[in-house]
C-alpha cells in the first residue's frame, strides 16, 4: 500500500499493487486506487483514503476502505488471488 500525489490541485491517493517479493510496485497501484473525493472520506494519516489489507490466506486477500472513497481501480483477482472489498 502507498500514496501517490498528483499535483497541487488534487489530493493524495491511496493505492495497493501485489508484486512478487523482490519486485517493487510500479508508479501506479495495479488492485486498488482511491481518493477522498474532495474530503468526503475519512483520509488516513498519509492524506488519501483510510485502507487496510488483510490476507486471509495465500490466495485470498480484503480491502477495507474509507465509505464515500472515489474509486479509480478495483480488481477483484489478480493472477491466483481472489481479492474483496469491503467499505467502512
């Protein structure tokens, strides 16, 4: 999980990519991407949407994210894992 700024007219993303362990994720999240929709969702500490992840097993990961997020980018699987998400 990480943020991205994008400029001094927008506020701060939050985004999650899965990548094997020795890669580093790219410029942008390839699971997961939301803003605070102009501060109608509650940001986390790091300015966009507040978010976690838990994995419930190898092959099953959640998302819980700030209800009111705007989303940008929502897979629901990813090479063998089955990805959900939940708004809190």
């Amino acid at each position: 999980m990480f943020k991205r700024d994008c400029g001094a007219t927008t506020s701060f993303s939050t985004q999650i990519s899965i990548v094997a362990g020795e890669e580093e994720a790219s410029d942008i999240g390839n699971i997961f991407r939301a803003d605070t929709d102009h501060g109608k969702a509650q940001a986390g500490h790091w300015g966009g949407p507040w978010a976690e992840m838990k994995w419930l097993a190898p092959d099953r990961l959640t998302i819980r994210y700030a209800k009111g997020a705007r989303l940008f980018e929502q897979q629901k699987a990813f090479e063998d894992v089955v990805i959900t998400f939940e708004a809190r």
